[in-house]
C-alpha cells in the first residue's frame, strides 16, 4: 500500500490500475474511492467495507460541471447548490443513464463537491470518485492517514492529507422532493438548507 501525500501518484493508480481503491482526506473523515466508471473498484468497495457500501455510495466531483453531466439539475437546485459547494453537503439528484446502480439506486445519485483542497484536486486529476468513509463496518470513521493504513483495509494507496477535522458527516438532503428533505442531518443543519431553498 502506497502512502503519500503526492496526489498526481494516487491519481496515477486510479486512472491506470482496473479495480484500483484508494483512501484520501475529505473536509470530516478519510474516504475511500474508487473511479464511478470503475465498475470492478466500486465491487471492491463493498467487499472491503462490507454491507454498509451496499446500501449507496456518495460520488465526489469537482465541478458543477461535472455535477450537470452526472444529474439532472434544474435552476432551484442548482442555485442552493451553489450557496452550499464547496461544502459537506451531499445532495441526491436524479440520475443520469449509465451509473452504477449501487451509485444510483432507484435512479438518483448523492452528490457533493469537497472543499477539502486534496479531496477537490484528486477528483479534478482522477474524474468523479466515491465516497465512503474508510474503515470497516461496523469502526469508526479514520481521521488520519497512519490509521486508514492500519486498518487492515485491502487498498491499494492512502492520499496523506494529515488529520481531517472529524465531526459531523456531511448533511445529507433529497432534492427531488422540494422544499429538500434531509436524509441524514451533518455538519450543515437541514433547517439551514431547507430554509435557503426557499429563497432559490
């Protein structure tokens, strides 16, 4: 397992290596990614984490950009979007044709782009990449490097970003209901976003 804080590297190994997991930092915990047209590293996933990768994946992109060739984004959410990106807030949007299914799950996708600097640059040089936290089921979520490392997670590299600020995962709102419901509350209050959509 390759350890380094070089992100061209652990690019380099998503984009050449079928199949290929890698750890990195994101604005709460280390996540573990795989590229979204990666099918096999995205099975990978789910037999290194076990059944909690099963139930959907958060894919990380870089750019709005990016976020409109993945999803269907009208003017409502794409205008709330932009108030809360970069930021941890994952919003699930109706898919477009051709993702995974375990990425897009009765046709909708969780979405979200990292303000985290090597999380951010790691996407714009590998494409979009999942996120799940890296650790086993059922253990905490890791914060630093030498832990994911540690951990006994079968990967082929960890991005060393030093120690991620931990606390809340990133809020997790359904936008195609509107206002937006929240799914799972985070580092943002739903009552924040909720309250935001109604002026987009």
């Amino acid at each position: 397992m390759l350890v380094t804080c070089d992100v061209a590297a652990v690019a380099a190994i998503l984009n050449a290596k079928p199949g290929a997991v890698v750890a990195y930092p994101t604005e709460t915990f280390y996540g573990l990614g795989a590229r979204i047209s990666d099918h096999d590293g995205i099975e990978r996933i789910v037999s290194i984490k076990g059944r909690d990768a099963s139930k959907g994946m958060i894919v990380l992109a870089s750019s709005m950009e990016e976020v409109l060739s993945l999803a269907e984004v009208d003017l409502k959410q794409k205008a709330l979007l932009a108030h809360f990106w970069p930021g941890p807030l994952s919003a699930v949007l109706r898919a477009r044709p051709g993702l995974h299914p375990l990425l897009a799950p009765g046709g909708r996708v969780a979405l979200r782009i990292s303000p985290h600097p090597l999380a951010l640059a790691l996407t714009k040089a590998a494409g979009p990449v999942t996120s799940t936290s890296a650790n086993p089921s059922g253990m905490p979520p890791a914060a630093d490097a030498p832990t994911v490392a540690g951990s006994g997670l079968d990967i082929d590299a960890v991005l060393d970003g030093g120690r991620t600020p931990g606390g809340l995962p990133s809020t997790l709102m359904d936008l195609t209901t509107w206002p937006p419901a929240c799914l799972r509350e985070g580092a943002i209050t739903s009552r924040l976003v909720v309250e935001r959509s109604e002026d987009a």
